[in-house]
C-alpha cells in the first residue's frame, strides 16, 4: 500500500472530515489531437487490440507504482481479473505477435513514454497529471467522493 492510499485510507476515518475527489484518469501526450476516446477502445488498446486516434495507432502503457491503481486498473479499466488479464496477454502475443503494455514504476517515467509517442494512453491520479502542461486528461476512469 502506497503512503498516498493509506493517509486517504485514515482521513476517511476521521469524523467531519471532507476529503477532495479523487480520480484515476486517462492521459494522453497535449500534441495529440484526440480529445475523446470510448471506453471499449480504452479497453481494446489495453487487451492488445489494435486502436487508432486520427489516424495514430494508439499505445497502452500501464502504471504499476500505486497499488490501488493497479487494482482499479484490473476492476475498471479490463474488467477482468489479473489472472485472466495475464492469460489473455499472453495468448495474443503467442498467436497474432501483439506485445504487451509496457509499465510504469513511477509517473515521470510514463509521461516520458507519453510524450515520445504521439497518442499513446496511459493512466494516473488526476493530481499527478495536472502536474505535467504536456499531458491531456482523455478520460475519467473512476471518481470517489
């Protein structure tokens, strides 16, 4: 468990406590020209399905650095559980040749993956990407109160 989920975990035992939104969202490099992607083309590009944005194909890069962002990953984003995700990414790249996402241990190293591909997609909390001018949220993947 990261630091940032267990302190949200304890303020939201506090009483009289409001706690700020949180989102995971989905980003893409700010040179793109896409503003919107659907949900089932999210999901296509992270199971290795080939995706286009204006002509770009899309690259899903994953982030693993945040525990609770990879289990949200699993439940929101592929709605599927690990072991079923780990067995479907495997069996496309040994009949049709399609790699895997590549992943992310920390933020800097995803938005760098981002910015030197045009249209790739990849995800974080909302506070992280609002941190970086080259980064365009494409799409709210879960929201909590």
């Amino acid at each position: 468990m990261s630091v940032r989920t267990f302190l949200a975990f304890v303020i939201c035992l506090l009483p009289g406590v409001v706690v700020a939104e949180q989102q995971l969202v989905l980003v893409t490099a700010s040179e793109c020209p896409a503003t919107e992607i659907s949900t089932l083309e999210v999901r296509k590009a992270y199971l290795g399905i080939g995706v286009e944005l204006h002509g770009y194909p899309v690259r899903a890069f994953r982030f693993s650095g945040d525990e609770t962002i990879v289990q949200l990953f699993f439940q929101n984003i592929v709605a599927m559980s690990e072991k079923s995700y780990e067995r479907r990414m495997l069996s496309m790249a040994l009949k049709y040749g399609r790699p895997r996402p590549i992943e992310f241990e920390s933020v800097n190293e995803l938005v760098a993956a981002l910015r030197g591909r045009k249209c790739s997609i990849g995800y974080m909390w909302r506070e992280d990407a609002t941190s970086f001018s080259e980064l365009r949220v494409l799409k709210i993947l879960w929201h909590r109160n």
